[in-house]
C-alpha cells in the first residue's frame, strides 16, 4: 500500500489519534522516479519535462491524499524544486543553485509546476485552494 500508520496522543481528546502518511520507501521510490525524468542535464524543452513531472507528482498526490502529515509533501516539493531548477540552471550553463533566476513563482507561473503541498491541500480542503497550487 505504502502508507504508514503510526498511533500518537491526540491533541485534542485525551485518547489516541491514528497518524497515516506515506511510508519513508514510498518517498524513496517517489525520488528515484522523479530522478529518471528530471536529468541533470539535457535538450529537453522545459514544457515537456514539467508536463511529464506534474502527471507523476500529481498522481502520487492524489493516491496518498488521505494521508494526515504534511511534512512528507512539503520535502516532495521542495525535491521537484530542486530539482527542476538543477534542470535549468545547468541548460543555461549556469553556476549557482538558480533560486534568483527561477524563484518559486516563476516556475509555478511560467511553466506550469504544480506545488505539490499546495495541490494536496487543495485536496484535503478544497474551497480555498481551488486551483491546486497553479
């Protein structure tokens, strides 16, 4: 299944809360996937990677939408990130982490990446978060 299921004191009654989230391994192979599409370097357009990533991102999202813990989709985002400005930075040639060339806004706005915690947000609470990050 790749959920994990961890029982915590919850906060608030005095009895216990059922935690489920996606298990470390499934974060793994998420990774590991997301490795293959997203080179390090390439002549691929920009459009087409983001494309395949939002429809693997975004079904790994919708699959563990039940889960209650944010922080495992909060550090899938800041991966896709990462690495899709790896992608760009080194296409450009350039020789920094390219956090000012392609800021957050800009790779949502202009190309299209989905923000992962935003669109699994949208999907817990979907009223103000409609458009599921875009």
């Amino acid at each position: 299944m790749g959920y994990r299921f961890a029982r915590r004191k919850s906060r608030s009654t005095s009895g216990q809360a059922l935690l489920l989230y996606p298990s470390p391994k499934a974060c793994k192979r998420i990774r590991e996937r997301l490795r293959a599409i997203i080179p390090n370097r390439g002549n691929r357009q920009p459009a087409d990677l983001v494309a395949e990533v939002n429809r693997v991102v975004e079904g790994w999202v919708r699959y563990f939408s039940r889960s209650n813990r944010k922080q495992p989709f909060k550090a899938l985002g800041d991966f896709v990130k990462h690495r899709v400005r790896k992608y760009l930075t080194r296409r450009r040639g350039l020789r920094n982490r390219g956090t000012r060339s392609y800021p957050d806004a800009w790779l949502r706005t202009v190309l299209g990446l989905t923000s992962v915690y935003h669109f699994y947000t949208g999907l817990r609470y979907p009223e103000p978060y409609a458009h599921g990050g875009r």
